[in-house]
C-alpha cells in the first residue's frame, strides 16, 4: 500500500505504508469504537500491512484496509491516527454481502475451468467462504 501526496510537476512522490501481509477479522470492541464513529466495517474483515518505509526513531508503517459497502470501488479516507499507523476506508460492492463475495468466487471458479486455468482462493478466503451468512 503506497501513500501518494502531489510532489512537482508531473511526478508523484510515494510512501510505502506496508506490505500484505494478512486478512483479519474486526475484533466486537473495535466494531463498536467504529460504529459510535458512524462507520460500519464490513463482515469481509481489514487486510494489515506491515514493514512499510521507516519512520522516526526507527519504527516503519503500516496500515489496516477496512472495508465497507458501496456501489463501486473506491479508497474514501486514509488516516494517521498514530504515528506511522494508517487506517484507510475502501468501498465495493464485494462488502455488501458474504453471499455476493460466494457468487463471485463461483463466476472467478467457472470461468478458469472454462479457460482450463487454475483458481486457488487462499485459505483466508476459502475460510472466509466457509463462513455463515
């Protein structure tokens, strides 16, 4: 995850705030702090990244994705509310519903045997598929 800020003319300087490292689920006591907030994280969890650019006195970036539904994709706030510490909010229609997230993995499924590729969802996702509604 880069953090991109307007740097000259036609050049962008970047931050790397973390590297993908892993889904996790929104803990019930975080859900609630983003709730009294007015935010409603979606059920799909936040993806972390970690070891991003360093940082003052020694530390490095990271970020935490959260996701929530909307009707098309997009990053709708990035925040430092640490130092070096970002949450950063994105919509998609994916986190509207578990069962869409299925039917779409289904569509991703059928057409890769179709094309006679191979499709391995990752055990997060498999686990996350697994989940009741």
């Amino acid at each position: 995850m880069r953090q991109g800020s307007p740097g000259g003319r036609a050049s962008r300087q970047q931050t790397l705030l973390g590297n993908f490292t892993r889904w996790e689920p929104v803990s019930g006591e975080r859900a609630s702090q983003l709730a009294r907030a007015g935010r409603t994280p979606s059920e799909l969890g936040t993806m972390r990244f970690e070891g991003g650019a360093a940082c003052g006195g020694g530390a490095v970036r990271r970020a935490t994705l959260y996701f929530e539904c909307g009707e098309q994709d997009a990053l709708l706030e990035v925040t430092e509310p640490e130092t070096c510490v970002y949450e950063a909010w994105m919509s998609t229609p994916l986190a509207c519903s578990l069962a869409l997230l299925r039917e779409k993995v289904a569509t991703l499924e059928e057409a890769s045997a179709a094309a006679s590729l191979e499709f391995r969802p990752s055990d997060e996702l498999r686990a996350l598929l697994a989940a009741p509604e």
